[in-house]
C-alpha cells in the first residue's frame, strides 16, 4: 500500500450455523483467509449473544477505531467493516480479535470470552 494515498476495507463475516457454531472469514483485497469453526454453547434461548471485533494493525489509520459489537443469533450472520490507511508505504501484518459477550436474560450476570485472534 501506498502512504496516504490507498486504503481498503477489511470485512470479517461471522457465519452462525443453524446449531449457534461460528465460522469466522476474513476478507482484504481480494485475500481471504477462513478460520475454524468455533463451538460454543447453545445458549441462545437463554442469553443475549453479543460479538466483539477489533483490529490491531500498527502504522495504519483505523476507521472505527474501536471495537464494534454485533448481536448473534443462531442461523444469521454478522459482519464488520474497517477503512484501513497506510501512515507510509510497507507491508503490514495485524490481528483481528473476536470477544463473544454473554449476557444471562433472566439474571443479568455477563461473561465476555476470547474466542479468535
């Protein structure tokens, strides 16, 4: 990429199966880059599934800056966007982090977990 010049868009699609598993795609120019399923609990009927996503990119200019939520819900998917710009031209290695937010429906307790980096 160019220096202040280019940017691109890098999306990450959470595919939810009819059974509440995720599969994670990354996609940037043209790359695509498919991660393994995630089981998770059943907990849909109970709990309030929210995904959390980042992106952890050194040197380049983020839009949004900070992490975007998502609701989950079994069988629909969901999908985040980040404008990305190069502050100077080079090759760039980042990490897209993925949370998985629980929120019990009937107690209100929350628990937030890692699930991908």
């Amino acid at each position: 990429m160019r220096a202040g010049v280019e940017g691109d868009i890098v999306r990450l699609t959470l595919e939810v199966d009819d059974l509440g598993n995720i599969t994670p795609t990354a996609q940037i120019e043209g790359n695509v880059v498919v991660g393994q399923t995630i089981e998770i609990p059943d907990l849909y009927e109970t709990h309030n599934v929210t995904a959390e996503a980042s992106l952890d990119l050194a040197g380049m200019e983020i839009q949004p800056p900070d992490a975007i939520y998502e609701p989950l819900k079994r069988g629909q998917s969901a999908t985040f966007y980040w404008s990305i710009r190069p502050q100077e031209a080079g090759t760039y290695r980042g990490t897209v982090w993925l949370h998985l937010n629980f929120e019990d429906r009937s107690t209100g307790e929350k628990s937030r977990i890692a699930v991908s980096a």
